[in-house]
C-alpha cells in the first residue's frame, strides 16, 4: 500500500487546490494521504442541501521554448494510456498545470500559470485519436497562441501544421482555465 508523504505536496496540486478555493464559498478540497491515482477530492455544496464528490489527476509541465510553432510557449505531458482508462472509472477530471516563464526587462524571471480542466471522458475521446492510444505512451505536446488558443501538436510538423490545426480533436481551447466545469 502507497501513501503519500504528506509533509510535501506536488506544488502543482496545491496551486490546482488554491485556483478551485477561488471558486466559491461551495467548494472544499481534500488531499487522500492513499496514492489511488487521485490526486485531489473536492466537495462541492449543491442548492438543494446535498453534496457532489470530484475527483481530479493532476499534471504538471514547465513551458519548453522549442516549438512547430515558432516563439510560442509549448508545454509537454505524458500519459498511460493504460491507466487513463482504468482510473476514468474513479477521476472525473484530469487538469494540467502549464508553468510559463515570463521574462520582462529588469527583472527576474517568473512564473505564470495556466491550466486546462478537461473531464476525464473528452481525454479520452481526444487522445483515442493519438499514435501512443494502442500501445506505449500519449504525449501530448500543447502549444499555447496569444488568442487564447491551446492545440496540441504531438507528431505535427511544419508542412501538415495547418491541416492538423483544423482536426477538433487537437483543440483544447474551451478547457483553458475551464475551472467552470467542476
């Protein structure tokens, strides 16, 4: 049996639990001291006097300069597909937590942070469509445009970078931040 040391959290879920903190006054969350593949639980209070249980996965990335998109910010996660599919029946939300670096004239470089919450059954449904779905792992390569948009471009190079941008399923724009959908 795997506990956590709860002594020292992932930063990443603490910054996740302080953005839902955020959210109102109807949400509390809880860290399990059991490593179940849930990283986070989350209470929500409901009008009606009852309560709603989330369970949230989260990751993390630092931002990599390097990109098919040249000068973006482009943040990489990996996944088992394997357990993506096995802990769907536990974690309703996965969220990755983007640290981009921001560099100002004068100053010490710091951190912004970005996020998507995704419900843990549209991943799926998008990352069916990945190279790594039927074997070995899912990375996910996700650039981040000044619009606002995130696309993921994993195995996109310059030539077909145009055509992929058009397949919804590399479009991860309506979960940036999407901290709403819990």
């Amino acid at each position: 049996m795997t506990y956590k040391n709860i002594f020292s959290f992932e930063p990443s879920e603490l910054h996740v639990a302080e953005e839902i903190a955020k959210l109102s006054k109807n949400y509390e969350v809880f860290f399990p001291v059991k490593d179940v593949g849930v990283d986070l639980i989350v209470s929500k209070n409901l009008s009606d006097g009852h309560r709603q249980v989330i369970t949230i996965q989260v990751k993390a990335s630092r931002m990599f300069e390097d990109s098919v998109e040249t000068g973006l910010s482009t943040f990489w996660i990996k996944l088992d597909p394997k357990k993506l599919e096995v802990f769907s029946k536990k974690v309703d939300y996965y969220i990755f937590v983007f640290y981009k670096t921001i560099y100002e004239k004068d100053s010490i470089p710091h951190f912004e942070r970005e996020y998507i919450v995704i419900p843990t059954k549209d991943l799926i449904k998008k990352s069916k469509n990945k190279k790594g779905w039927k074997k070995g792992w899912l990375n996910y390569y996700f650039v981040l445009y000044p619009n606002g948009d995130i696309m993921e471009l994993r195995d996109v190079n310059k030539k077909n970078l145009e055509n992929e941008k058009k397949k919804e399923w590399r479009n991860y724009s309506k979960y940036r931040n999407a901290f709403d959908l819990l």
